[in-house]
C-alpha cells in the first residue's frame, strides 16, 4: 500500500491536503493507498508503524513545505526508516525541489519528486513495482552509486485533464471551517504556477514562469460540487495568481452571482489595478470579499530586484488600494522587511513610513508583515545578493531540523547574516502597535469590545510613532490570543 501524508502545517486553520489529492487522483484504481493528515490526526506516527509493522505500508509519501511540515517529516522519516528499512520513503513539494540534494544525502529519504507530482510519482511507482529504469522519469531525484541524480523538472499538468480529486478518501467536513469569507469555508486551487519570476519566490524558483489555468465553467462545476457536498460559502483560492487572465477572472465571477459563495484570492498589484471597472463589479457582485497581494517594499530599487518591479512600482500599490475602496474588496497587502542591505534601518523606516501612508489612503487595507527569507533560485539577482552578504542554506537536514532553523520558513524569525537583534525587536514592535491600532478582520475572536480596546491601548503610540517596548499592547494582545493576520504555505 501507499500511503501519503500531509504533515501539520498549521496551528489552527487547516484545508484540504489538495497536493496529495492531486497525486491519489492518478493512483485512484491503479494502486492502492491512503492519505493521512497529521493536522487532523496528531498522532499519525503511531499508525505509520503500525502500518508498517503489519508489512501494509510499502511506500511512504510525503508533502513538505518549508517551516512546520519539515520539521514534522523530518523525524517521521527517521523514525520510519529506522525502525522499517523496507519502507521507501519519498517526498515531494516545495522544500524537497528546492533543496533536493540536501534531502537525499540525509540517507533515510529514497526519492524525492521535483516539481508537479502527480505523474512522477505515478511513474516512479511503476518503475519500482516493475523494476524498470529510473533515469528515463521526469522530476524525480534519487541517489546513484553514491551520487544524486537529478533528472529535471516536469512541466506542470494540464488542470483541465487530471482526474476528479478523491474527496471520499478524506474526512472532509474536518477541513471545511469559519472564516472571514463564511461559516463553511474550504481551500481550492484553480491554476498552478506563475508567469512572474519574483526573485524571493518559490513559486517562480519551481514553475519558470509557466501557468495553467482551469476553465472557469469547470471551475463552477467544482464551487457547486463543494457546495452540496459540504455546504461550503466561503473559497479560499490558493492560487500562486489567481488573476493571471482578467477575462477568465470576468466569466467566473459572473458565474458566481447569486451562489452566496463569498472569496479569497492571491494576485500581482499592477495586473489587478488594470482590471476594468466592469470586470471589479462583476467580481464583488460575484462573492470576491478579499484579495491578497505582495505589496513586498517601499523601494522601487528594492523592488526591481526582486524582479517585482517595471510596471509594478510603489505608486501601483496605492493606487490600486484607492481604487478598490468603492468597490468594497479588501486588499491584503505584505511586505517584506531586512532584505540585503547595507542600509536596512533605512529600509525600516522606509517600508514603516510607506505602511502608514497606505493605510491613510485605505484603512480597511490588511497588512501582513515578513523578515526576508532567501529562496533557492539562481536566475534571481536577490538571491545572489544574499549569497554576498553572508547566506548560507543548511547543508543537512539534521542542520535544517535544528532550533536555531525552525522558524526561518515563516518568515518571521530568520537567520539572517546581515539583521541584527534591534532589527528583529524594530520588526515586532511595529507589527504589535499597527496590528493593534489596525485589528485584522480575519481573527474571528475579537468582538467589537476587543477591538476598540486594542485600538485604545495603540492609538497614542500609532500616532506618535512610537514603537519601542510596546509592552501594554503586547500585553492586551496576549489575553486576547490576538492571531496576526497571515498567508498560509510560504
């Protein structure tokens, strides 16, 4: 039996295991398997082994993103190879494509998949069960003679094509929960991939560039399906861009009119702002409460960097949050802090002044806040940059497992060569005063009381740009167990 699984990736939300689903789709009556998720079921590992012990496991698979998921797969592979040899142990995802050899020198992961999955892992399947050669397969890596082999990355499938994902092999009323967007709001991917390189992203490390799209009508195929199914009225679109194509964004929104489904989606500043103001209607009228975009830097120079600049500058970030005002969608915007610098307390105070002159333009405008993390990527000028002040990835995963790396994925606490201590209490200081003056909307929790409280507590500090020790928001925020507004999966 196969078995994939999904280690926890999330401390409170969690949403259907789709990359695993993907994979089960094109195993579905070819082989037999299971998919088990450790953010519903804790204690997976003890079923793993049992599995294991009793010979039903033979293949392991696991998704691995960078941050939580990693350091959950990382003694969940020991663990299994260690007491069960036998076992071959795979990964996939966005942490074992981008830092394949390091996963196959630990010597207790067999293979990794390189990229989209779905088809390699089917096909590695096949050649192990057949005996058949490996290096003929696309996106795999595996260890040779004492060497790694890396065989290149797959083109990403056709979302139009793949199989019906494989909804009865989940609990999946676990995965569909309250949110902003509804009471019964649940996780979908419509597209894979991206036609920006934004030199930070894994995305654009993976996908070159390249993006695929399903066609709306089966889109509302699905949104109807998931709606019947699990009485869902809220969509979170996990789209690396769900607005890649202005008329496909048109012809779903409409075809979402009158289906009480509100939405979330993730798209670029500058393709967004040049929407028509038909395409916007159709869209708030469609359900869409809510976008997401990286806003990332005040710097056009910074930005230009991470290839994010040309038509998207800082002026496109205001006017687009201006221009969504009347429209009544929410945008989300991040930005990223302590990118390599020989001037990063002016980068701060740069980003800070920009945040506030932001929110002046629209103060219902979430901002979500990141310390810079590098991502493997050669063709991008950042990461070079990183290179020469200092950065260097973990050669092991043992290295990668331990304390002084487990937060550097989320983007919160990395390890960074050229941020010092004051950086990082800088960082959390303003994101505890904003945060507080500006209540995200998407903590369900805070009730009117709470939110004009913290708004009290912050309001002397936010207006006077004071952000040093910001003990008593802090403070209030803790009783609260106020959660910052976030993106999940970087």
């Amino acid at each position: 039996m196969i078995v994939l699984l999904n280690p926890t990736s999330a401390r409170w939300k969690h949403r259907f295991p789709l990359s695993l689903m993907f994979v089960g789709a094109v195993l579905e009556g070819r082989y037999p398997y299971r998919i088990l998720d450790q953010n519903i079921k804790p204690d997976v590992l003890v079923e793993l082994e049992a599995l294991a012990a009793r010979g039903v496991m033979k293949y392991l698979g696991i998704t691995v993103m960078p941050g939580p998921q990693l350091h959950q797969a990382i003694p969940i592979s020991k663990r299994i190879k260690d007491r069960f040899p036998g076992v071959t142990i795979i990964w996939g995802g966005y942490f074992s494509t981008l830092h394949a050899s390091t996963v196959l020198k630990s010597g207790y992961v067999d293979f990794v998949i390189l990229g989209p999955g779905e088809h390699s892992f089917l096909e590695l399947i096949q050649a192990l069960e057949s005996g058949s050669p490996l290096s003929p397969i696309t996106g795999l890596g595996f260890r040779e003679n004492g060497s790694v082999t890396l065989t290149g990355r797959r083109a990403p499938s056709d979302p139009n094509q793949l199989p019906s994902l494989p909804y009865d092999r989940i609990e999946g009323d676990r995965y569909v929960g309250r949110t902003y967007l509804g009471s019964r709001t649940a996780a979908y991917y419509s597209s894979v991939g991206c036609p920006f390189l934004c030199g930070f992203c894994a995305v654009a490390s993976i996908y070159r560039a390249r993006w695929l799209a399903r066609e709306p009508g089966l889109m509302l195929e699905d949104m109807s399906f998931l709606q019947q199914r699990y009485g869902v009225n809220g969509i979170e679109f996990f789209d690396e861009n769900f607005f890649t194509s202005e008329a496909r964004a048109q012809e779903f929104s409409r075809g979402m009119i009158g289906r009480g489904i509100s939405w979330w989606a993730e798209g670029r500043p500058d393709t967004v702002l040049e929407y028509s103001n038909e395409t916007l209607k159709a869209m708030r009228d469609g359900g869409c409460r809510m976008i997401f975009f990286g806003a990332e830097s005040a710097s056009a120079e910074t930005l230009e960097q991470m290839n994010k600049g040309g038509t998207q500058t800082p002026e496109t970030v205001l006017r687009l949050a201006e221009r969504l005002r009347p429209f009544g969608i929410i945008p989300e915007f991040s930005f990223v802090f302590g990118s390599p610098s020989d001037d990063v307390d002016g980068e701060f105070r740069r980003n800070i002044a920009f945040i506030r002159k932001l929110k002046r333009v629209n103060p219902s405008a979430e901002i979500i806040l990141y310390l810079y993390a590098p991502v493997v990527f050669e063709e991008s000028e950042l990461y070079h940059i990183a290179q020469e002040y200092g950065f260097r990835f973990p050669a092991t995963l043992d290295e990668w497992a331990s304390p002084r790396w487990q937060t550097f994925d989320l983007r919160k606490t990395p390890v960074i060569p050229w941020l010092r201590p004051r950086h990082y209490r800088q960082f959390r200081n303003f994101e505890r005063v904003l945060h507080g003056y500006y209540p995200t909307i998407s903590d369900l929790r805070l009730t009117r009381f709470r939110r004009r409280a913290l708004r009290l507590v912050s309001s002397w500090r936010y207006h006077a740009s004071l952000y040093t020790l910001p003990i008593e928001v802090q403070a209030l925020q803790r009783a609260f167990r106020y959660r910052q507004p976030e993106i999940e999966g970087l």
